[in-house]
C-alpha cells in the first residue's frame, strides 16, 4: 500500500516512464533460449574512433552491452554465444571494424550474481526516506 489513490500512482508511473527514468526491459535465461556461453571482450580501438566502433558492434546481435572503459583496452563488450566457435565468430564480427586494433577475451564460468536492480533501488528510497 502506498497510501495515494491508484490514479496518482499511475500518473507518476507514466511520468517516470515519459522521462526516462524508469526502463522496461525483457529478461531472458540465455541458456534456455541456446546462448549458454557468456563472454566478455576487451577491445582496443583507434583514438577517436568510438562512435564508428560503437555503431558496428550494434549491427551484432549477440552483443548484448558495450562500454567505454578505462584500464587495460577501450571498450568492455558483454557477447551471447551458442558455443564457443560461435563466440569466436562473433569476436571476428567486432574486428570487421577497421577501428579496432585487438580483442582480448574472457568466458564467464559461472554468474554469481545477476544483473539486478531491486537493491540499488531500496538503497535509494532508504536514502531519499532519511
């Protein structure tokens, strides 16, 4: 209970939604749908060339995220694969782009945590609330 009538709630749920800052996204257990393997990839790229890396690798549909990182190599890229071949396929994809340099990668063995937003979430309100 929130203690506002169902209309308020709704509104400011809409206005969340309208404004981006609430997403509503899709979340699948990728073994059962046949992508068992989760690898990670480092990319190393040509100075100035983000935009254009970025753009290939959202042409891959295996890439499910990609970030800009700092440390060893310049983009993090999160890949879906059947099996490990097919990782090696999609890894050839992501050097398809001239702008990048070399790959270096790493299979996830097992998740211990998944992604997940609901303890952020309370964190937020603990402290919005005190």
């Amino acid at each position: 209970r929130l203690g506002v009538a169902r209309g308020t709630a709704q509104a400011r749920l809409n206005k969340l939604l309208d404004s981006g800052v609430v997403r509503l996204d899709v979340s699948l257990d990728m073994a059962v749908v046949g992508y068992p393997i989760a690898g990670f990839a480092t990319l190393a790229i040509s100075q100035g060339s983000i935009g254009e890396v970025a753009r290939s690798l959202a042409d891959i549909p295996e890439v499910l995220e990609a970030h800009t990182v700092t440390g060893d190599g310049d983009v993090l890229v999160y890949l879906a694969a059947k099996s490990t071949d097919d990782l090696f396929y999609t890894i050839e994809q992501t050097l398809q782009s001239p702008a990048v340099q070399r790959t270096s990668t790493s299979i996830s063995l097992v998740e211990h945590v998944p992604r997940r937003i609901g303890p952020l979430v309370k964190k937020i309100g603990e402290e919005a609330s005190s």
